[in-house]
C-alpha cells in the first residue's frame, strides 16, 4: 500500500480533531473531553519538556530565522511542527473498543481492522478482540515549512500531514527529536542530554546562569526549488512566558497553553535553492506550545511579533484580537534584556499602531507596517516585512514573514530583524464555526 493513499483519511480525522477542539476550548472544564488542561503555572524541566505532552490535545514546536549568505543575499524561513491527538489516552491498539477512534485515520486496505470478518465473529457467545493494525494511531502531526527568498522576491511555501504509526512521524525527548518524513528538528548526535535540568527562573525566565539544554541542534526540511540543512545552537536558556510559562488566552478556564521561547539561537549551515547550495548563517527563534484549550469565544486571531534587536535584547509579544476589532486584555509578552534578565509585558504596557496594510488576490487585507512603542522600557521601533506577499495559504491560511525593525530606545537608535505572525484575517477563521490548526493554541 502506498502511504499516498493514507493520506487522504488523515486529512478528515485531523479536520474532525480540530473541530472537535475548536468546540471544547472556550467554557470547557477542567477536563473536558478527557485530555489534560493547563489550568495554573507548572514547573518546567530541560530536555524533557522539548519533547511531546501527549497528555494534552495539541502542541507545536515552530522555528523562525532570518539567514545571509556570504554575498548578502536575504533569506528567511518558518519551519513549525504540530502535533493533534485524535482522543486522549494510550495507544489505539492496547484495547479492541479502540477501533472507532482510529477509523477515520484507517488506511483503505486495512478493512479487516474497520469490519469484522469471521475470525472476529463471537465463537461459543465470547467475541475475538479484533487484530491490531500497524497504522492504527490517536497522533496526527503536521508541519509548515515556509521560505522568503528577498533578492528574488519570492515566497514558498510546503505543508505535510501525517499518522505517527509506522514512525511517518513523531516526537521525542531523549534525545530530543520531532519529524515528519525527512522534515526533522532534532537534538545532534554529540549534544545528547543525559538528565533533565530543572527550569530555576524569576517569573518569566530560567536564570539566566542557567545551563543551555539541548546544545546543538539540527533542521532539515526541503520543499521544490528550495531546502535547508542547518545546524542551531541556542545562545540563551529557555525563557518562559506568561506566568512562569502558564499563558492565559481568556478568561475561561483551560484557554490557556504552557509556553517558553528560545530567543536567540545561531544558525548556520546550507540553504540550497534550485540545486545550488549557499552556505547562510543567522539568528532562529524557537517557540515551544501545548495545551488543550483554544482561543477565547470572542477572539478572532492573533498579530504575534519576535524581535531580535541588534544589542542582544528580544521582545516578544502577541495581541489578541475579538471579534469586534479590539484588543483581547490577556495580551501580552516578553523582554529580554542582553543579559538574559526578563521580564512579562501585560498588554496596556505595549502599544501597536497599523501603519499600513498589504492586500492578496481575494482581497484578504493585512497589517503591513506597524509602530511598536513600549514606554516602559524607552522603546520605540519600526517593523516593516522584508516581502509584502508572506501569506502561507493552507488551512487555515494566515500570512507568517520575515521583517525588518528600526527606532530608538532610550534615545539611542536600534535595528534588528525578526518575525511577525497574522492569524484570522482570512475568511475561514472569520466564520464563529471556522477551524484551523493555528487557532487551537493561540499565543
């Protein structure tokens, strides 16, 4: 059997995974739907919480960097990983009335797992569990690779979709490892942690004389015309957001997620572009999270900038956005200082003003310039994307883009480059019934 053909039932299990989700966030109890809730601020251990949490409906591991190679040439890349729990608990196969949970994502010739047969029939009134299947699964993973290529003013942009049986796709800890197919994030060989290290941290971030866990790090992903094989090495410990990495997105219990960034790790390997290889190097920005809720029932999408500022220090910051136009009150960021000292933003520290805005061909209108000024920290800066036409059209479709900054802090100027993310302004998460992988967690 081909794996072409299993791809086909996964797309409409992972889409029935995500409604289902999308209807259990807002006003969902404690444990609704039997998976884990991030309900209050927990305590975070190095390597084991770069890997999966399968205990709860959904997670992702997402890289962004802006790369230059030697001539000066542009590039940028999003590579993210989620993972979906069909239904909670162990593996499909550990008991036969798990079969209706894996129907859906069945492959087309496995039909002895999906309708009995005679060996399954009751013998003497006592019914024979039925066989289990190698491709039965309650994980679906998928991945985004997204690549900007400023000099010749091209986006492109890759999506995967996959059952985690038969090892098509997965996550791990130690040592830490998430793929899909030859798409890979993952702990080199070399840089193998043998013991977890407790996350010691300030609310908001490890300390920072803490160990950097995880070393070095590798990313493949490959797509036409573009892949990349690079090697990362964080350059600060994991800094943890929200409330010592507990992150609100409304008022509801469970709309909220458990959430640490790595904000600067140094990039270097090979970028190859219609079979050409060109050495880069840069600065990435990884985002690690998971839980089981969704957006609030009034919130619509999210603006979410990374910025990594020329003198060492990164801001990030997500704004919530309702149905209304106005900004959700559980907004909120992350400064940190060069230092690695940090600290929580709340969203009436940080104003955003839209400067301008960029259209796509169906009239789906975006933010396109924005004026980020923080006064409590003297803050003041530019960002503007590298390409207008950063929109990742999938489902859902949302525009994700590398972005130049500039401005001033303390009086003296700053540049820097980073990362925006824009999700809801495409019709399909318009509609109060829209779904999407993005919207489950929010940021």
């Amino acid at each position: 059997m081909g794996r072409r053909h299993a791809r086909i039932p996964i797309g409409a299990a992972l889409a029935a995974g995500v409604a289902c989700a999308m209807a259990g966030g807002a006003g969902s109890t404690p444990q609704a739907g039997g998976f884990a809730q991030a309900l209050s601020p927990r305590a975070f251990a190095f390597p084991r919480d770069h890997g999966p949490h399968r205990e709860f409906r959904q997670e992702w591991w997402y890289v962004t960097s802006n790369l230059e190679a030697a001539t000066g040439e542009r590039f940028g890349f999003e590579l993210t990983f989620f993972r979906f729990a069909l239904a909670p608990g162990a593996a499909p196969d550990a008991a036969p009335d798990a079969a209706p949970d894996a129907a859906p994502d069945a492959a087309p010739d496995a039909a002895p797992d999906a309708a009995p047969d005679a060996a399954q029939r009751p013998v003497s009134g006592v019914a024979t569990p039925p066989p289990s299947s190698a491709w039965r699964t309650r994980q679906i993973y998928m991945a985004h690779f997204a690549l900007t290529d400023v000099a010749a003013g091209r986006f492109r942009f890759a999506r995967k979709l996959s059952r985690e049986a038969l090892a098509l796709a997965g996550a791990q800890a130690a040592p830490f490892r998430v793929w899909i197919d030859d798409w890979s994030l993952e702990a080199a060989p070399s840089a193998a942690v043998k013991a977890d290290k407790p996350a010691a941290h300030a609310p908001g971030v490890v300390a920072s004389g803490a160990t950097v866990s995880g070393a070095t790090w590798t990313l493949r992903a490959a797509q036409p015309g573009y892949e990349v094989d690079l090697v990362l090495e964080p350059l600060t410990p994991p800094v943890l957001n929200g409330e010592a990495g507990f992150s609100r997105k409304s008022a509801e219990p469970g709309d909220a997620s458990f959430y640490y960034s790595i904000p600067r790790l140094e990039v270097r390997g090979r970028l190859v572009r219609d079979n050409h290889p060109v050495a880069v190097r840069g600065l990435a920005w990884f985002d690690r999270e998971w839980g089981s809720g969704a957006l609030g029932a009034r919130e619509v999408g999210w603006d979410w900038f990374a910025l990594q500022l020329n003198d060492g220090a990164t801001l990030m910051f997500y704004a919530l956005r309702n149905r209304d136009g106005t900004r959700d009150r559980h907004s909120a960021g992350t400064w940190v200082e060069p230092s690695g000292a940090s600290r929580p933003l709340t969203s009436e520290q940080v104003a955003v003003d839209v400067l301008d805005h960029w259209s796509n061909a169906r009239g789906t209108r975006y933010p396109s310039s924005w004026r980020i000024r923080v006064p409590s920290l003297s803050l003041e800066v530019g960002v503007r994307p590298v390409l207008a036409d950063q929109e990742f059209r999938s489902a859902p479709t949302y525009w994700e883009g590398a972005v130049d900054v500039s401005g001033t802090r303390g009086g003296a100027g700053i540049a820097g480059r980073g990362y925006v993310e824009l999700v809801g302004y495409a019709a399909e998460r318009s509609s109060p019934r829209a779904t999407g992988a993005k919207a489950l967690l929010g940021r």
